[in-house]
C-alpha cells in the first residue's frame, strides 16, 4: 500500500507466558530474562536462559518458548526492514546469546535495555514519544556495533561466495515479488537450478519450505496492515499475493490461532476484559519490583570515570613479571635469515626477552628429513638457530608442530598462503623414533642442563577439538612426546595444547577433564587468544571480531574456572600467541593504540596467567610484494626497518617496572625497587568504534585513524602516595603519543612517502623515542600526589626517585 510504513520498528513487550507454540516470523526478537528461567528451542538448538540471560532469535527461524512457573521476560520484536535497510543487505543476522559468553557489551545492553523498560513503565507502555525512540535506537546502535554478524565476517570466503550470492538472490527476489502469485519453479528457472536442488537448499538454510517461507514474508506485511490501517481484509489478502480471502484466514489461522479479522476486532477494542487488566496489572507490578530491586531509579545520573586514586607505597609482593620473557618470531626458517635475526637483536637489547618461541622445525627448510630410515637427520640448520639464540643470551621456546606459514588481510582473506605442510609422520612410533634422535643431539650438543632451561610445546590443531578420536590421538601423541622429552632432560618445560580463548569453551572443558585423568600432565597448558568470536550460524562458520575491551581478561578467567573444574587449576599458564588482530595489514598495529590496548592488558590480566607472548616480533615475518612502503599494518612490534612502534615501546615501558609491585588501578601499575624508586606505567586507552568494525581489517585508513575510537578525550589521572620518606624527589615522565615517538604519525608529516632513503630512516630512529619531562618534587608527612595528564592513547611511564 502507497505511503504505508510499520507504526513500531520496535515492539516491546513484558510477558509472564510460560509458554509459546513454536511459531516464526520476520522480525528479529530479542529476549531477557528479568525473573524464572525460560528454555528457547530455536530448530533443534535449546538454550537455557536464567536471569539477565539476553538471547536474539533471528528473522525465520522457527522457535518456542516454554518457562518456569515464575517467568517474567521481556521481548523487543524488532522490523527486520529497519535493519536490512539501513545496512543496504537482507542477509541480516545478528549473534547475541549471553548464556555462551558474557561481557561488558552485554552489561551495556541490558542497561539501556532496562531503561527502556523503565521508560515503558513510567509511560504505560507509551511509545509517541521521542524518549522511548532514542532508547529504541541505542538498543539497535549497540546490537549493531557489537553483535551484528555481517556477510564478511563469513570464513572461507571463496568458497561462500556462490552461496552468498544464491541467497541474495533468492531474497530479493522474493522481497520484490511476495505480492504476485509466484512459486518454487518460477525461482528455479530464475536460478537456472532444478526443482528439487532448490527445494533441498531451501530446507537446509532457511530451516523450511519454500512455501513455507513465501507464506510468512506474506503474512509479515499483511499483519502490519491489518493491525496499524483501515484497509479491508479482501485488499490485504490480494495485495499480499495470497490466492484468495480463504487461503488467507487458513494460514492466518495456522500461524497466529485465530482469524484477521478476530484480530483487528480485538486490536481495536478498549481493555475491558477484567481478566486481562488483571494479568497487566500483575505484569506491571512485577516489573517495577524488578526495576526497584535493580536499583534503576526514574533519573538515571551520570556516571562520571573517577580518575583519583590513594596508593600506599609499601611493598607488597614481588612483581609478576609476565610480559619481557617470551616473543614469538615465526616458523624456524625465518631464524636463518639475517635480517630476521638483526632483529631478534634489537628486540633483546630494547625488551630483555628470555624466550624466542619458533615452529615446524621438521621442514624442508631445515633440512630434516624425517623419512630416512637410518636415522642420520641432519640437524645443522636447528643448530645454527639454536646457537644464535643461545649466544644473545636467549632460550628456545620450541612450538614441535607444523604450521603453514599464511599473511593475512583479514580473518578471512589471505594475502597468500604457502603449501600447507605436510607433517610426514606416519605413525606414533615413527613421531617417538624423530624425537629421540633430536634429544640425543641436542642433549649431547647443548648439555642436559642447558636443555633443562628450554621449553617444548605440542600444538593441536585447531579442527581436531571436539572430534573425541583426534582428541584421543593428541593425547597418546604428547603422552609419548612428554616420556621422550623428559627421558633425556627432566627439567625441559613440556606443554600444550594451544587451546583458543572464548571459542569452543564447553569442548574445552570436557577435553581438559580427559587430560586431567590420563597419567601425564602438561608442565604448562597453553592457550592461544586472538580478539575474535568465533561460531557457527546455520551451517555457515563466523569470526567476528570482539568488540569486548575486557576480552582477554575475561578469557583467561574463564579458562582458569573450566582448568578449576577439571582440578587442574595448578597447571602453569602460558598464553603463547595472543594479539588483538591476526591481519598483517592492519594499519591500527601501526597506532599509538595498539601500545595502549598492550599495557591495559597487561594491567587487566596481572597475576593470572604465568606467561604471554605476544604475536609477533618483527613486521619481516610478514613482508610481500606489497610491503614496499615504510609501514603496512604488520602485526609486529617492530617495523622492517627497525623502529620500535608504539606496540614495542609499551613492552619497553613494561620492562622499565621494578621487582616489588605495589598496586594497580585500571590506568596505571605501580612498582618499587625498595630503595626509594617507584616505577609507574600508565594508559588512556580508547575503545574501539563501530567505524572499526564494520571497516574490513585491511581497509583501515591509516590517514584517519581517529575515526575508528568512541571517544578522543584526554584523561587527568591524579595519584596520591602515601608512606613515602620526606624529601625531593625526582619524576622523570615518559611519553608516547601522536605528537611523540609515534612512527605513524611521524610519517604521516612526511606525506606517507614511500620512497625514504637511508638517512630518512637514521631520522626515524632519532626522532621515534619518548618525550622525556623531568621535575623535582617535594614529599611531606610521607605524601606526595602526582597529577598525570594523558593523550587518548598514550602510554606513560614515570620514575620517581628519592634525592639523596
């Protein structure tokens, strides 16, 4: 109908149903659990809500609900055209169930969520108002920001790319035809697919028939109709595309249980049933219970970030110095290039690691080959590697698993991939006959001690979790990997199994409770985490990229609860790789962000994990015909040509701490020598916005980078110590930001030029170092209090010595 638009792009309900028959319908509905508990069967899938669980039910997919005798929940039916109109797409899902993972976006969802319900309380359900319209929008801004799952967030693009087209396709055709009398042969020849291929793909991906699915696009848009104008019932069936008035009411019927025109009649009638007063008034006063329990007043205040802390200076422990002692280089063959090792150089010298953590030490590269059958491997290539480390002072960190070697635009496009490495090892018995003879040599070469102050992890691949009998083999394999190992060298670190944080977490569980009962335990178990999410959406496989700021933190505590159930809770913990993106042409590597997002990180998850090595040390590990210019988004710390990024310079304030730690708030960690010399690390870290989100990793402009945070605002962090000896002291303050020692932005004041020469790049290397301020200030009756002000993004670090 001309002119006819929906009268709420967002419905909101508060229901004490126990239970709704399994229906489907075209707007996106999303559930929260206020009070009881609810089970969704969405398909074949149940999910168990509890309170303050949120869980979206997306467009067309069939579903019911059934609730406990208590259940109070809201429901927020939202107009699928809202959305796919807005996105320009009509392969809208979103990805939102907090019973699998939880974190501050949800808080921040079910926050607004509960103002809306407040909002619905205060208005009796009022919706003509510009209140209950911004909320609506600020529930649809966070869904979309943060739970949206877009079409290129899909893995394996090129082989999706078909089927993404078919089911465009399919929905645009069907959107611009509903209303004429169209059927599945009309879409098969439009496809140029057969009859029964179509109706197959219809049942497999749309969960229904292809009638099934015309029926409900039909009865979408003749409900609306129905409801919110005053056209006839005839009209609205004919103008719909159903066949006649009867065929209409039958499917009406069927779908809502009762006929249109029962439901205009009842829609238009004033509320004088005193049975359904009754159930509202109920409805209404368990909310506001639920409101005011909640602690939700009418006015809600502002909520302003405190940036005053009260610190004692007194010891308390030593610091867990977790983040100089490992850094991951690559694949073996990478530690024969010279540039490569020019590097691992510099990044001694600048951080002081301890490990170099490497893999595929069985390739050709390397020259070991594994299928002789008289045992004369050569291991010249390993020792060369393994000498060099050793003569900086550094130990091996040796990954025994192969790895293809792939550069990443993004999570699901690859810049190129390699062959994918074949491991050779026929059997267990032929893996067990390898390793001894590297033992021997290495034992022989280096000295059992030597040896004893190395790490060896075995790596399972990521395809074999959940798969009980790839499982069980990984265990036979690092049983015999550990027996070996510890044979010729029983003080070796010997670990795995490279487990991904927040993916497959119930797998996980059950895995590590197997591993808990077989004879032999990891020294260390170790875990991998990436800011992604990563799930399965009708048979299509997503990573998303996490847009919780908390995410590693609460990773690693929820790794730390399944390690406490399965009572290996005093296992060492390794997080081996971990980075914000996998994408190695990401300009946001490059920022004075990604040094900021390392320190809060390192502040937020302090004290749980033993070790974490960040991916990866060098941006060499990642060139390609198209890393020509100066910097490319490499995820490495330091770029080709030697300049510590930002990234590298947080590692560097990281290791400026000294050995007592003191406290820490969430801006700042603070340290002492026990003589007088306090260390203090700081950060104005922003989050992310949705501009970084919906922008593909390797199209981040680097030219506006300031676009891709929620805010640019500076913080002003006062710290007052306590229990200091009166006297002066010196505070020297370190700086990194945009306007010091940020090789991006120095670049960018020279026009991003490409072609630098060697005296440009002596330049870069003078001028890419912190600002350096220092002042002297008096202590008394053992106080002194610090004011630190901080660029969005910048990381500090402050020295205060006492003068003697």
């Amino acid at each position: 109908m001309e002119g006819y638009s929906r009268k709420e792009k967002l419905l909101v309900q508060v229901k004490n149903t126990q239970e709704e028959r399994e229906h489907f319908h075209q707007d996106i509905e999303l559930l929260y659990v206020l009070e009881g508990s609810m089970d969704v069967a969405v398909g074949e899938k149940v999910t168990h809500m509890e309170p303050e669980d949120v869980l979206i039910v997306n467009a067309n997919k069939k579903h019911s609900l059934r609730g406990t005798k208590d259940i109070l929940f809201a429901k927020l039916s939202i107009d699928y055209h809202l959305v796919s109109d807005i996105f320009q797409s009509v392969d809208i899902i979103f990805w939102c169930d907090s019973t699998k993972e939880d974190h501050e976006r949800y808080e921040e969802l079910r926050r607004v969520i509960k103002q809306l319900l407040n909002h619905y309380l205060s208005t009796q359900g009022g919706v003509a108002n510009f209140g209950h319209i911004a909320l609506c929008y600020q529930i649809m801004d966070i869904l979309s920001v943060h739970f949206l799952v877009q079409a290129a967030d899909r893995e394996n693009m090129d082989d999706t790319d078909r089927f993404e087209e078919r089911i465009l396709q399919i929905n645009n055709y069907i959107r611009a035809n509903y209303s004429q009398p169209i059927s599945l042969k009309d879409l098969s020849e439009k496809l140029y697919l057969s009859n029964g291929y179509l109706s197959r793909f219809f049942k497999k991906n749309y969960g229904m028939s292809f009638a099934e699915y015309l029926t409900n696009i039909r009865l979408y848009h003749a409900v609306d109709e129905l409801l919110y104008t005053g056209t006839p019932i005839t009209r609205i069936a004919y103008d719909n595309g159903f066949a006649s008035v009867a065929v209409f009411n039958k499917a009406f019927k069927k779908a809502y249980g009762e006929t249109p025109s029962a439901v205009r009649k009842k829609s238009r009638e004033p509320k004088k049933d005193m049975l359904r007063q009754e159930h509202d008034t109920i409805v209404e006063q368990r909310l506001e219970q639920f409101l005011r329990d909640d602690g939700l007043e009418r006015e809600i205040p502002e909520i302003q970030e405190k940036t005053e802390e009260v610190v004692s200076v007194r010891a308390k422990e030593e610091t867990a110095c977790i983040w100089n002692r490992m850094i991951n280089i690559g694949s073996a063959e990478e530690l024969l290039r010279s540039e490569v090792r020019e590097h691992v150089i510099l990044l001694k010298e600048a951080l002081d690691i301890q490990y170099v953590r490497f893999w595929n030490i069985f390739s050709k590269e390397l020259l070991i080959d594994i299928s002789r059958e008289d045992e004369e491997y050569n291991f010249s290539k390993l020792d060369s590697i393994l000498d060099f480390l050793l003569q900086q002072g550094i130990r091996p960190h040796i990954e025994l698993g192969q790895k293809p070697k792939r550069i990443h635009g993004s999570v699901q496009n690859l810049l190129m991939i390699t062959e994918e490495l074949e491991v050779g090892f026929t059997d267990l018995g032929h893996w067990e006959k390898v390793l001894k003879a590297v033992m021997r040599h290495l034992v022989h070469r280096y000295g059992s001690r030597e040896v004893g102050t190395w790490r060896m992890e075995l790596w399972m691949e990521e395809s074999q979790k959940g798969n009980p009998a790839a499982e069980e083999g990984y265990l036979e394999l690092f049983e015999k990997t550990y027996e070996v190992i510890h044979r010729y060298s029983t003080e070796t670190e010997v670990g795995g199994c490279g487990l991904r944080l927040g993916y497959m977490q119930e797998s996980n569980k059950e895995f590590l409770e197997k591993w808990a009962e077989r004879k032999c335990r990891p020294d260390f178990l170790s875990i991998i985490y990436y800011a992604y999410v990563k799930g399965e959406i009708a048979q299509d496989n997503y990573s998303k990229r996490n847009t919780d700021d908390d995410a590693l933190k609460n990773c690693i505590l929820s790794t730390k609860a399944i390690l406490r159930k399965a009572k290996m809770q005093d296992t060492r913990l390794y997080v081996t790789e971990w980075n914000l993106t996998i994408s190695d042409r990401n300009y946001i590597n490059d920022t004075c962000f990604k040094g900021a997002y390392i320190v809060k990180n390192m502040l937020d998850i302090y004290g749980m994990a033993d070790e974490i090595g960040y991916f990866i040390g060098s941006d060499r590990a990642s060139e390609y015909y198209d890393s020509h210019t100066m910097l490319y988004g490499g995820t490495g710390i330091i770029t080709k040509d030697g300049i510590l990024k930002p990234s590298g310079f947080a590692f560097e304030f990281l290791g400026r701490l000294y050995p007592y730690f003191i406290g820490k708030g969430d801006h700042y960690l603070i340290t002492t020598d026990k003589n007088d010399t306090y260390g203090i690390i700081c950060h104005n870290q922003k989050k992310l916005n949705y501009n970084y989100y919906f922008t593909k990793e390797d199209e981040i402009e680097k030219e506006q980078i300031w676009k891709y945070f929620e805010d640019r605002e500076a913080l002003e962090l006062h710290l007052k110590l306590e229990d200091l000896e009166d006297g002066l002291y010196q505070v020297k303050t370190y700086r990194i930001n945009e306007h010091a020692g940020s090789v991006l932005n120095i670049w960018a004041e020279m026009g991003y030029e490409s072609e630098l020469s060697r005296n440009d790049i002596k330049y870069f290397r003078r001028v890419c170092e912190p600002r350096l301020n220092i002042q002297k200030q008096q202590a008394k009756g053992g106080i002194m209090e610090l004011t630190i002000k901080m660029e969005p993004n910048e990381i500090t670090f402050v020295r205060v010595r006492r003068l003697v």
